[in-house]
C-alpha cells in the first residue's frame, strides 16, 4: 500500500478549517485516524483510493495551502494511506482537551 504524506498549512480559524477540510475529505476518503496535538496542530490519517487523490488535492488545495504532493497519480482503484498534517497560524500552543460534564 502506497503511502503520501502531506503538510498543510491554513491561516482559517481552527475549528472553521477543521470543519471545512473534515467535510471535503469526506467525500473522498475515509478518515482513519484524527489527531489533535495542540491549537496549533492537526493529523489526519486517510484511506483513499489512488484514482481519487486528485480530486481530494484540488479540492484541498482551495482551503489549505499543501506541500508534499506527488504529480505521478495513477489511475489505480488500489487503497492507499495519506498522512495529513494541517498547521494553524491562529494558533498559540495551548491544548485543551474538553471533558464531557456526566451527571453522578
């Protein structure tokens, strides 16, 4: 399985890019693995068809700005892995990790 790795860098609003790029990468991929590190960064594993990794860059590329990607696809129905690493300029290093208020 071939893999693709991908850096990402969106000067969005976190939460508003993360939306954004979550429902393109839908329609395309499947989301594997969904990393949050900080407010600064994200990463996202993907399960993607080769056939369809142009669709996802161009798509991609009209929110985020990409580095990283291959202008060698094929048209294989082969899966492949694609590590997304999305970094926020907004961001400022704090990591909050809320927790769900559960009645006693």
């Amino acid at each position: 399985m071939k893999r693709y790795i991908w850096s990402g860098i969106s000067n969005d609003e976190r939460i508003k890019a993360i939306s954004e790029t979550t429902s393109i990468v839908d329609r395309y991929a499947t989301i594997l693995n969904f990393q949050r590190f900080s407010d600064i960064s994200l990463g996202l594993l993907l399960e993607i068809e080769e056939c369809r990794l142009t669709d996802l860059q161009i798509s991609i590329k009209n929110i985020i700005s990409i580095e990283g990607i291959d202008t060698n696809l094929t048209n294989s129905k082969t899966d492949c892995i694609v590590h997304l690493n999305i970094t926020f300029t907004k961001g400022i290093g704090d990591l909050e990790i809320e927790v769900p208020n559960i009645p006693k």
